[in-house]
C-alpha cells in the first residue's frame, strides 16, 4: 500500500512572496507523482505531473516540483505567489505495480491563502 | 474538447431515500472513479472502472454503494438507503489509460438530511 503525507494542513503567505507545500509519500512500489489544485467550490485542476525523466517538473500558473527519490518526496514550489493562488493543493501518487495499480491515492491537502 | 461532467450538481435528499449520481467522462478515456470528498476524511478512492475488466470496488464504504458503467462511458453512482454519513461531495474522474493523470469533474454536493 502507499501513502501520501502532506506536512503542512495550512500555509499563509503573503503575495510575491515565495511558497514550498510539502509532501512526502511512501509506497513499495515505483509511483508516479501528481499535484492537484481545488479553488473553492470546484473540482481539482492538475497542476503538474512526474511519470520518467527529469525530476524537476513545470507547471501550469507557474508551479514547479521536484521529485527527490532517496527522500521520497515531491515538494511544490511557486517563486512568487499571487492572491489568485489561494486555494488548496494536493498530493497524490499511484503506483505503477502491486495490488493498488492504477489507484490514486491523496494526501490530506494544503490550504494555501495568500495575504495582500 | 468537453470534460468531465457530472449531475446534479447538488442534491438534498431525506434519511433512507436512494441517489443516483452521474458521470460523463472525456470520451475516449478508459478509465473512470469515483471519489468522496468529506470534512475530516480528505478524498477517498471509491471505485474504478478500467476497459473491459471487473471494477475494484475496493473503496466502497458498504454494500449501499454500487456503481456501473454502461457502453464503456457514462457511469452511475448508486447509493440506497442514505445516511447522513453519505454527505459529502462525490467527485468523478477519467484517464485515458488508467496510470497517467486523472481529469476530475466538478462534483456532486450531496447532502442527507
């Protein structure tokens, strides 16, 4: 089975500042690592993806990863963050063998507010 | 192209009546789940359809919970005999192959009462 740990339930920054949401995950076997975004009252938006190859990955609205496999992490980093960012973020991975294949499994969300 | 659509987009319903709720995934995609999104339980794996192949219905809660999936595309969350326990918003997803990124609808608030 494989576990997904979010180490922060909130996080308030203010806007332009810099921002790390952190997840850790644990799994047997070999994942691939997701975040999502939920504005409020919506369904969740992908943010960004790990399947091969770099371990720095690029996302949408200016979101990078990086997947860090000794320490079996994927933290969510955004240089300068806008008011338009506050919403909650989750980590999720699904493992690509074993019992749970193909199962997506979340951690328990960030909630990100940014301040003016 | 469309996404993920999901109906009602609420539904109040009383103790003990049954619901049914919704999913039209992107077409194409062979994958569909459903999730539950509740205060004090984040999101929880419900089920997943995959192709042609048995459902893992690992995730459902109590055999109240049942779900198909007709012709490879829309599917159907069932739940019989609600429970104010049941509330919660019910979120449909689809992939196109089962291991890449989901694609989530916008959800089905439902509330017991």
């Amino acid at each position: 089975a494989q576990s997904v740990t979010q180490l922060d339930s909130q996080v308030p920054v203010f806007e332009e500042a810099p921002v790390e949401l952190r997840c850790n995950y644990s799994s047997s076997v070999s994942v691939y690592l997701f975040w999502y975004v939920q504005y409020p009252n919506q369904g969740l938006q992908l943010l960004l993806k790990y399947l091969s190859g770099s371990t720095l990955v690029k996302g949408i609205n200016g979101f990078e990863a990086e997947f860090n496999k000794s320490q079996t992490s994927f933290h969510l980093r955004k240089p300068s963050v806008h008011i338009s960012d506050t919403a909650e973020y989750f980590c999720a991975v699904i493992p690509i063998g074993g019992t749970s294949y193909g199962k997506l499994t979340f951690g328990q969300g960030t909630i990100l507010t940014v301040h003016p | 192209g469309a996404g993920v659509s999901q109906s009602p987009s609420n539904k109040v319903t009383e103790k003990g009546k049954d619901v049914e709720l919704r999913c039209d995934p992107i077409s194409g995609h062979t994958a569909l789940y459903w999730y539950r999104q509740s205060l004090g339980q984040g999101l929880e794996f419900l089920i997943y359809f995959q192709g042609n192949s048995a459902p893992d219905k690992s995730g459902l809660p109590s055999d109240r919970f049942s779900a198909e999936r007709t012709g490879g595309s829309v599917s159907t969350l069932t739940i019989q005999r609600t429970q104010q326990e049941d509330s919660a918003v019910y979120l449909c997803a689809s992939s196109r192959d089962g291991l890449r990124e989901q694609y989530f609808g916008p959800g089905t608030r439902l509330t017991v009462t």
